[in-house]
C-alpha cells in the first residue's frame, strides 16, 4: 500500500523568552498559519500543561487551542502531538474526539500516547504508573474509543478501565484514524503494530534504528492479522525554515532520505518563524518537488 506524501506543522504552544512570553501559535494564528495553512495537510498541537524552561511561562492547553485552531482554518487535517492518556478519564476522551470530528467536518485525528512527563502528571494530581501499566491503559483507551466511536450503547470491562453503556452522540463519521506516538521496542511499538492507523516517532537513533523500530512494527501487525503496510508512518523534524536554495536543498535531501525508509507524513516543527517569505521557499524547493516525485 502507498501512502500520499504529507506535511504537517506543528505549532508551538508554549511562550517563552524567545517570543516575548506570548505563546506561539496566538502569534502564528494571526501572522504565520494563514500563510502557511493552504499549502500543508495537518496542523499538530502538543499536549502539556506547562513549559520546560520555567512553570511560569505562558504554555496553552492542547485541546481547547486545536479546537480554536479547528474554528479558524477549515481546510487543514488536525492531531495533537500527542496526547497523554492519563490527563483525562477514556470515555471522555472518546467524547471529546468524537464531538471535534463531527464539528470540524471528519478534519480529527486523534494522536495519543503513553506519557512521558510525570513530574506534569503528579503535579495535577494524576497518577503516573510505571511504562508497562500506561502502555496497558493506552490500549484499552484506544479500544474503549473505537467503541463509543461506533456503538450506541457500549460497555467495556478491562483491567484498567470500564464503561457501561456509554453513549456518544452523534457518532463520528468517520472515525477518527489513531496516531500513536511511541519509541518503546519492548512495549510501545508492538502496540502500535496492533492498534495504530498512524505512528509517530522521531529518527534520533539513526537509520538502522529506524529500521529496527519497523521491523517490530510491522511483526506485531501481522501477528494481529493486519497489513503492516496499512500503517501511515510518522516523524517528527525540529528544524528551522531554509534560508535560502542551498538549506532547501539539504532540507529535501534530509526528508527524502526518511521518506526512503518510509516515513509519509512528516511533522515539521519550525520554532518560531517571524516572516512567512522562508514559507513560500519551503513550499516551492522542499514540498512541491518532493510531492512531483
């Protein structure tokens, strides 16, 4: 199976001293994204409750500001980067999918992982099991969304999680494919294997890493009866907009090496561009060769 080559931008939520703490993407709502927006595929939003550097730091919750964002740009696909599961209980998880599907038009897909962060996690309140349990928990979220996603009345006992006869009105058509993000080889990828529509992950290992990492993908989908090849794969690239022809040039050669190893969809994370001229550079000698090909 081939997948059509993608484009995502990931908009950062947080504000900090680089952007005179006003968060990012209010800044590129209004001066960047309508630029940008009309020549990418997906719009990704992270999923914190406060920044890295100080807690003080403006930092935007994940879900309100991709349904503002869904409001404001009517023609982009929309996915978090990605979401913890243990902020907030399944069903309402499923819930929340499923009514930003119905409102933005079928535009949702829900990205979703683990968690990583527990110092966030405890500092809510909020339980932080060891990987083995969250990863267990993840897979059962991803069934109970499926569920209310597709059934009136679904009830569901795991041994994390349970619902009974939890209805989600109206019912998303369609269903919102499932990114997960996951870089685990013992448990994470096996997982994606059995459950995800897409994966995301970075390519900080190297490229027989990489391959690594798809290999067990692609066994675990099979030993589910699924085609691997059925998988959109993901990653994630924290670089700057080029600056003139020859980092162009260098930003093609690095995403058409990873598309070679067969990424889709590439997630570009651009920190925070004041001018939208490195955009229309990035449109016209990155993606458009690289979509002609």
């Amino acid at each position: 199976m081939t997948h059509d080559l993608k484009f995502g931008w990931l908009s950062p939520v947080i504000g900090n001293r680089w952007s005179d703490h006003q968060p990012i993407v209010v800044h590129q709502a209004e001066h960047i994204l309508p630029t940008a927006v009309p020549h990418f595929d997906s719009l990704w939003i992270a999923d914190h409750f406060y920044g890295f550097d100080a807690k003080t730091d403006p930092f935007m919750e994940g879900w309100t500001t991709l349904t503002w964002l869904a409001g404001k740009f009517d023609d982009i696909d929309l996915c978090h980067h990605v979401l913890g599961h243990g902020y907030r209980p399944p069903a309402l998880t499923a819930k929340m999918a499923a009514t930003l599907q119905v409102l933005s038009g079928g535009r949702f897909i829900l990205g979703i992982g683990a968690g990583w962060r527990g110092d966030e996690y405890l500092a809510y309140g909020y339980d932080f099991p060891k990987p083995s349990i969250r990863f267990a928990q993840l897979e059962e979220v991803i069934e109970i969304c499926r569920l209310m996603w597709t059934e009136d009345e679904p009830s569901y006992t795991g041994a994390h999680f349970s619902i009974e006869g939890a209805a989600a009105p109206p019912l998303p058509d369609p269903v919102p494919p499932i990114c997960i993000g996951a870089s685990g080889k013992k448990v994470g990828l096996p997982l994606v294997g059995r459950q995800a529509d897409m994966w995301n992950s970075g390519m900080r290992g190297g490229d027989e890493d990489w391959i690594e990492k798809r290999s067990i993908v692609f066994r675990s989908a099979e030993a589910a009866g699924r085609d691997p090849e059925s998988i959109v794969m993901s990653t994630t690239v924290e670089r700057a907009l080029p600056e003139n022809d020859e980092d162009s040039e260098q930003y093609r050669e690095l995403l058409s090496h990873f598309r070679d190893l067969g990424v889709s969809h590439f997630v570009l994370d651009f920190g925070h561009p004041q001018q939208t001229e490195p955009i229309q550079r990035f449109v016209d000698q990155v993606m458009s060769p690289m979509r002609a090909e």
